[in-house]
C-alpha cells in the first residue's frame, strides 16, 4: 500500500472490459501522455482467450481536480474502443458512508474507532438504526444518528424515510449487523454499493441464528462474510471472508464471542477495500486487488 | 502429547457418561489403587447441570497386558453406577486401518509417508482401490493392494468383497478420497469408524464438484472436512476441518491443487487422533482431546 | 469454556508440584468428600518420570464463599505431602487490574471496549499514563484516571507513585504499550503479574522499533507476544503470540496499522486468560490451560 | 495464477530499475507493437519520488522461441534508456534444479512429491548428499543421486566436486536440509540462486538446534524460513515464511515433527515461486509477485 502527503493529486482508475491485445500499453501510454505517472497496478484476465480484464490503476497526476474532467473527457475514445466499464476516483475525495445497525455493537464501534484512529478514510455521514441504544455512542463521535424503528406497520415509512435520508447524500451504505431485510428500493439506489456482513462462513449457513447452526452442525471453525446485498438472501458477491478455530468446548455464547471478533475485522476490512476503490464485481463474484 | 519408552505399559481410557458428582474421583481413585500412575488427562462436561462427561485418561501401569482383563473387570462396578461407555486401549497395540483410495492419490501417499516416517503409529493392514493405479507405490511400502472395480453390473460383489477383506480384521476405514458411495452393509461393520476426506468446508458445498461449487460461489477461502461416514451424504460427525485463502486468480485447478494440500493434512491429523484414541462420538458431534 | 449462573459457588484450583502416583485421585477424592463438583479439568505432566505436574480444576461448592477458608485448611495436609504450590479463587470475586499506556491507545481501547461488552470479566481499578492523552477516554467508562510523567528527573518519583497506586490496590498490572521501563521495585510488587504486550513475534525483534526492525530483515510475517515482565528485557515467560502475513508492499506504516490489530488481539486474550486463572508460570515458560 | 496450453509462447519479463515517469507506457507499447499479449503483470513502487520500480509481466506471443533473440535486442534501447535491470524467460523451458539433502528427508520427498504430481514444473536435475540414505528413493524418480561425503578432511575436494556438478549444468539449487556449511565458492556460482530452508522463524533462532531453541523459551508459535544463502549464516533475502500454533504440552519431538510439515510447505512454496519467475531480489530483501 502506498501512501502519499500529496494525495490530492493521486488517482485510481478501474477499467473492466473483454480481453484484448493493446489495452495496457493504450492505456498508459494514454496516462504517460497526459503526464501521469501510474504507481501501483493491478490487473487480472479471467481467461487469456476471449475473457474479461479487469485492471487498477494508481496514478499521481498534478493539478488533479482540475484536469480530472479533461482527462476523463479525452479518454472517452478508449473506453469506446475497448467497450470498457471505466471509473476514476481521486484518492483525496473521501467516499461518504451511511451505516446501518441494530442492537449489536461490535462492528460499528469497530469502524467508527479505525475512522477515529484515521486507519478508516472515509466521511461517515450518518448512522441509522431501528433502536435508540447506539445514539450516545455515534453522536460523541459528531455522527448524526437517525433512529427509524421498523415494525410490521412502519415498515413502509421506515424504507421510504431510509431512503430520503440516503439516496444522493452517501456513496455506499454500510451494514453493521443490521438485522431487518433490505427493501428493493434501497437496492435499486445503492447496486453493489451495500455490504453487508454475515455471521457465518457462507455459503455455510445462510439466513438466521447462524452460529446455533454452527454449533449444531459441530464445525471445528466458524467465520465471517462481508458481501454485497443482492436481491439473494446472503447471495450476493462475497468481498473478504475469515475464519477462527473454534472446538468442543465452545458453547453457542462462545462461538458469538469468538464470531464478534471475526465479523468486525472482515467487515472493516472490506469496508476499507471499498473506500480504497480496490473492488470490482464481476457477475456474481469480486475481484479485489488488495 | 507424552511420548515414552515404556509405552507397553501406556493405556488411554475414554469414557463418556451423564455427568455427576464424584465421577473423577471414582475413576482416579480406582487408577490409582490399583496403581496406575495418570500421566495426561482431559475431560469436558457439557452442562454441568444434566449434561454429558466426557474424560480421556493416559496412565502408566507397570505389566498392564498381563493386568488389563482384571482391571476391566474390577472397574465393571464403576461403569455400571455411573452407566459409563468406557474402553481401554493399550497404547502399544496399534490400530489396524484399511485405506479406500480412488485415482487421487495425494492423501494415501502423505498417509503412508507419515507412517513410513514413524508419525503415523498404526498398522496400516491393506489398501482397496476401485482402480490399480497405487498399486505399485503401495506395494514398495510392503502393504497388500486390493484392486476391487465397482460398476453398476459388479457393484453388489464388490461390496461383498469390500466387506469380506475388512470386517474383524481392521478397526477402522480410512477413505483417502474414495470417490465411491459406502454400502449401508460396510458402515454397520463399522459405526463412527469411516473416516472420510471431503474436499470442502462443510456443510458448504455439499456432494460433487466442491471445488467448482467454491469457484462458481466466489469464496475467498476454500477447506477440507474430515468425518465420521453416516448415511447421511457429508453429515456425519465432523473431526476436522483446515481452510486456506484463495483469491479471484485461482481457476478451479489452482483450487484442487492448493485444496490438495489441505485435504492430506486435515485426513492425516484425524486419522492420528483416531489411533491416539483422542475422538468421542455423541451423537452427532465429536469431542476431540488434542 | 463453561459459563454458569451460579458463578459464585465455582472456583478454580490451579496446582503446580513435582509429579506422584496419586495426585489426581486425593485431589478429585479430596472435592468429592466436601461436596465438590468437578467441572472442568486440565493438567499437564512435564515428564511422566520426576518431572513437574500442573492442573486446573473448575468446580461447584454450595456456600462457597462462606466455606472456602475451611478448605483450604483442610486441603493444608494435601499441599503439605505433595509439595504442592496451590491457590484457589473464587470465580465470582474479579482481578482487579490496572493499565498502563502512554501515546499509541489501541490496546487501552481494545480492553476498554471488551471489559464494556462483557467479555472481560474483571475490574479495571485505574488507568496509569505518562501522557494525559486519553483521560477522557478513560474517564467516560468511570475509571481513575492518573497521569504520573516521566522524566529524568521526576522519574524515581514517578515510580513511588506508580507504586503506592497500584500495591495491595490490584491483583496485576497490564502494561497496554506503556513505553517506559517499568522499574525493580515495581516488579518485585507483582510477581508474574505484570502483563506486557511486545510488538513483535518474540524472540525476533527484541527492544526498539521492532517495526522499522522486522522493515528492514524482510519478514513475510510479523506477530506480538504477550509475556510476563521480568528484569530481562522482554525475556519474560511468553504467554500468547500471534502473527500476521505481510509483503514487500507494505512499509513501515503498514506494519505498524496491521501490528496494530495483532496487538490489541494478543494483548486482550492474554488478559482475559488471566482474569480466568488459566496460567501457570514455571521457570521462564508459561502453561496455559484455555 | 493462469495455465495455458500455448505454454511454449508464454514469456514472463522481469524488470528493476529506478522508478521513472513512463516505464509502464513504454514496455507496454513495445510489447503491443510486437504483437505479443500481456495476460498478467504485477508491480511494485517502492516510492513514488526516487524509489525502485519492480514489474514482472506474462505475456503471450506466437513463434515466440524463434523471436526471443530478436525481442530481446529491439528491447536494448529501452533496458538503457530507463537502467532496467531485465530478464525474459520462455515459461515452457523449464529451470534445472540441484537439489541439496543431508539425513532429513521430508524436504526431498515434498519436492520430488510435487515434481511427480505435475505441481513443481522444474526439470530436477539431481539429488546431492553427503549421505547415502536418500539414493534409492531418488533414484526411483529416475533422478540421478550423488554420494559426496563432507568431512574436514575431504570438505575441500568435496566442495570442488559439487561445484563441478553443479555449475553451468543447474539454475539454482535447493537446500533441502542439508546440513553442511555452503562454500564462498559454491555461493559465487550461484548468487541469489541457492534456496535453503532454516527450520525456525527467522529471525528468531539463528544457527543450530532452532526447535530446541523455541521449546526453551517457550514460544507458542513456531515456523520455518526458506531464504536465499548470503554469506551470512541464516541472514540471506527470505524468500517466504509460515509458522503453526505449539503449545506447552509440545516437547522438543512434537516441535520437530510439527515443524517437518511447515519446512516441506514453506521450501516448496518457494521453489515453486522460483521457478515461475515470481521472485526479484533487491538489496537484502525479496519481492515476490505471487
């Protein structure tokens, strides 16, 4: 990972589009041209004959911002030419998150404390929760805190109110053991731009009280799954995933305890490949260049 | 784990009951009247209120061969009162295992290669093969290889012969990738004593291609179980389970070869706990004091 | 690991002392004849013959509290015939502990939060600081915050007063990357209970900047050891590492974040083994029955 | 990591050189107006202003065997221009590897395990010991083994020997364990080309006994190094690490038979990354595009 003091003039670029000879030295050379100078990147072909490339650029650029439409403007005949899905972030423009929690803590305080602790670059715009308990918490950090309960006869209220307070202010929306279905609505205004995190190791134990499953089932290891939300009960693209030895001894509370650590540490990491731009999602599946 | 010289007079006891009060004290003081010296002992109580006890005891008895009937007897009192499910094994009389194999040969040679080297302290009694291929590298090692085909015109003969070959004359069934469904015949001939390698973290991926099944799902991390074969396809009671990264680079070959690896270390470590006696069936979960 | 809703009738026996036929069976006798359940059980022997013996025994006494005195006048005979060094606590009464930390607050946060959650059952009686920087941190959970400086000059006096806090106020002090040598007589307060978090996979990377250190080697993996404090530099007995894979992308700031996690990780289990009498100390190694 | 069936038109660059505006651009553009295609490439900056650039590229190009001299020439003027420090090798033409072994035969056996299995795409080239026990095993493989007996009379013409074996005949050799001091000599012929395995986790444990080492004080982790050989003892470029979980039941034994499993993992993890070029060394360190 490369840091930089001069990151307002820092850049990174996502391209994917079908396999072709020239896309690299395009590519560059389009950025050498311009002046950029590419310092870290990434690429992946699915498969050499006929396949999808995939590439992530990091590039230092002077006088960035300003440019920044020029330079995307100019490299419309590329991505013309190679029918590239193209996407240029500038590193210095934090993403703005929204997150989402019900009544257990753990992976909020993770993500607000490594936000805290400047580990976390992003803007956290707002919390939104369908209970008051994280409202002291959040708000000592000078989050806003939105408290939407849900019941069966709120409901719709509650996903329209959701909604208002998120489309267009926040760039992705974070869940942190967020306990209530997703509305269709939320999805279509956030694709692949909601992640959520799994107590489990899916696609072991989809769906509710994942770790009574676990320990039914008598599994020697349980883990975590950070995804992105698709319509799919706990379907969608899997983003980062760990695991932890767990054995005979362990009870249900004990594998909840040994899984809150799991779930906060993936989470956070897939939260921080999110706002770094390290993610591309394919179909069903992500790359991630970390 | 104790190794010693004097291993001939080395027993191990497994003992699974429902817990009460005076069991340990019952036990150890019964050892150690008749003069048995406990060099190792774990236990596990599941609830201490109602719940079962589990205990494994090493301990030391000077011409134990000569002394283990009368000791068995003499304890029949205590397994009665506390409706124990106890055994005794000799740590010098080694188990006898027949390895199942099909063409993957990775986890019978690391298998035999432990045992060569004096890790793997069994007896390994014949090899069974649907295919000749091992047959010369199991032979080098002095083991007689049964070439048993199984098509759907020969397959009730063969599970005779399976049968015929193993029962009374192996305690356990080691399927070092068998890629064969176990008759209901063989599995009565030997209750929780199938040990099967599944090429996956179960209960993900269940049944066939579990490699493809993880590529196709998008996992960032694959595994191996080793377990008990019941009836139920991939349910018995899971012994082991190892897990390795992977990322988006690795093709479905790239996931057999590293999953490979992880197959041959989680079967070997099972069967090693196996032989060493470490593995408590309750119904269907293991308990395993390693 | 057993929870219990009467945790005020369970105590914990920790037993080191030369090993002899018999220990288990007075000791388990022992319990059983004063109305004791055992309920859980670890022991370790060194060498069967002539080497040392270590158990930890979890048991249930009604009126525990009231009866405990009496106990261990009773038990008087058993530690005196076996040589025994023996303590007995009452898994109701908490460690009391304090915390030393100077700039870098994750560990403080980490056990903060967890002694918060629940999951560090103890009670945090101070936290001591040579810097001021988080005592409002500190204070929002209700704890005594002290800020002693160090300097050369105020040094001794520093040390006076750390130790008139901290002696017969606390059971251990936990050294939560507190970066100053904690002084003779300190140490000689607590005994194999002062707990430190080193920034590196001990042995490698002894002293300073174990970071920049493990840099400029070129280590694939780097880790934190959580030991004992002795008089040598972190020499002490080590009771928990854990490690983290690392590549040549990564600088020095990246280590230092990653290490970061390890570290408040390390540190917390360590604790936590602790508060739950799961250590033994023998010679310069540790026995830790988790 | 991508398989191909046109293996003999696949090349694998590597280049260092001083980090400059363009490089990428312009080994891109050179590669495209060849006609060849780049399927994988990876880089590394160390910093962005002045630092190292390190980049290893796979690209596809047809009749690639005959065109290799001429590339390479057409490709001078660039290699002068940025100071590149390159090399390009055909991925079909497989490097020759010696393979280096004493008594401890695990490394040896993982490796030609592999080599047979398809794994390990190295033509091994021979088997060097100073003892005889390993000659029938390999030269079951059809590898040729040579007896070169090492004692302080005969280490000079020893030395000689293997260097007569080995130089100009191998690319690299392997130190599977073998336990003889390398020759300045041997070093010579052979920079940044000799792969060892050190059996701790470096740099903990520096030199001999490094299990007894770990049991003395106490680590609960131990781990293996493979580095290449400097000619300071266990101080080379490390090349790859991994480590396994002990703990204080583990005798010195148990640390060797755990440790047997992570050297033969750890060695074959890097000669395999040898050999698909995925190593640059750059002062006492390793960059590894795996």
């Amino acid at each position: 990972m490369i840091m930089n003091e001069h990151d307002q003039n820092r850049a990174r670029m996502l391209i994917s589009c079908p396999d072709k000879p020239g896309i690299v030295a395009t590519v560059s050379q389009f950025l050498f041209e311009h002046g950029a100078n590419i310092v870290q990147s990434d690429q992946y072909t699915m498969d050499p004959e006929g396949g999808m490339f995939f590439i992530r650029i990091e590039f230092d650029l002077d006088n960035l911002e300003q440019r920044q439409e020029a330079l995307l403007q100019d490299f419309q005949t590329i991505t013309e030419r190679f029918e590239m899905d193209c996407t240029i972030h500038i590193a210095s423009v934090k993403k703005r998150l929204a997150i989402m929690v019900s009544k257990e803590d753990h992976c909020l305080r993770e993500l607000l404390w490594q936000w805290q602790a400047g580990d976390l670059t992003a803007d956290i715009a707002m919390v939104i929760s369908n209970h008051n308990d994280m409202r002291e918490f959040t708000e000592s950090f000078g989050i806003p805190y939105y408290h939407i309960p849900v019941t069966p006869d709120t409901k719709q209220e509650a996903e329209r109110r959701q909604i208002e307070l998120m489309r267009g202010q926040v760039d992705a929306v974070i869940l942190a053991r967020y306990m209530q279905i997703i509305s269709p609505e939320l999805l279509e205004c956030f694709p692949n731009r909601i992640i959520n995190i799994h107590h489990s190791f899916l696609p072991a134990f989809v769906g509710g009280k994942p770790y009574a499953q676990a320990y039914n089932r008598g599994v020697k290891i349980i883990g975590a799954t950070a995804h992105f939300v698709t319509e799919e009960l706990d379907g969608g693209p899997i983003i980062e995933q760990d695991v932890q030895r767990v054995d005979h001894r362990d009870n249900i509370d004990d594998l909840k305890r040994i899984g809150r650590h799991i779930e906060r540490t993936v989470l956070a990491r897939a939260v921080n490949w999110y706002v770094e731009d390290r993610i591309l999602v394919h179909h069903n599946k992500t790359v991630v260049f970390n």
